[in-house]
C-alpha cells in the first residue's frame, strides 16, 4: 500500500514556509492565502498555529474557528500515531473541508462539492 500525500495546496513548504517561525512571527503571505482562495472550487482558505491562533483568512472561513480546527489536526494525529500529518476532510450536503496541518501550520480548504 502506498503512503498518501496531501494535496499541493496543502503542502506548507509549497508556499515557501520552512518552519512555523516564518508564519507566526508576523510574515504570513497574505497572497498564498489569496492564491488558494481563488483556485476552482475553493470558497474559503483559513490558516491557524498550533494553538489555533487564526493566521489568516479568506472566504467563507470564519476565524472563529481557528481553534476548533487546530485542535481536530490534534486529534487526528493522535489517532494514527505512525502519521503525524493526517488530512481530514469534513464533509456535508453542501461543502467540503480540508483540514492538514504541515510545519504548525494548519491549513483548512473550504469546497463545494459541485467543484471538487
């Protein structure tokens, strides 16, 4: 069985982060954010650290909660101890959510369904 990569999008160091210093000390590329938000079927970007701190926002992502998603990344990497970057992905009716996080950042991608 082959190991799951996360998408591209969600690839922290795609981005140009090495480390989560480069994004809390006050240097998050507002563009990335934008970028990712304007691909096809993409309808809200939110960026949190590890204690949910929101870094970022765009879209129907509502950074409110940064902290529930921060803590769901948590929590999916307890689960599978062996994988401590697991993608999870929320879905219901009418949308899709991404959740990874990569280098303490989180990253979550709002979707419909339609569209992706």
């Amino acid at each position: 069985m082959s190991e799951f990569q996360a998408p591209a999008e969600f690839q922290a160091a795609s981005l140009g982060y090495t480390t989560p210093k480069d994004v809390t000390v006050g240097y998050l590329r507002r563009k990335d954010i934008c970028n990712l938000y304007h691909s096809t079927g993409v309808s809200g970007v939110l960026c949190a650290d590890t204690q949910g701190l929101c870094l970022g926002v765009r879209g129907k992502a509502s950074s409110s909660s940064s902290g529930v998603i921060s803590s769901l990344a948590n929590k999916a990497a307890m689960l599978e101890p062996g994988n401590s970057q697991p993608v999870i992905l929320l879905e219901s009716d009418n949308s899709q959510c991404l959740i990874h996080r990569n280098n303490g950042v989180t990253l979550a991608i709002y979707k419909s369904p339609e569209t992706s």
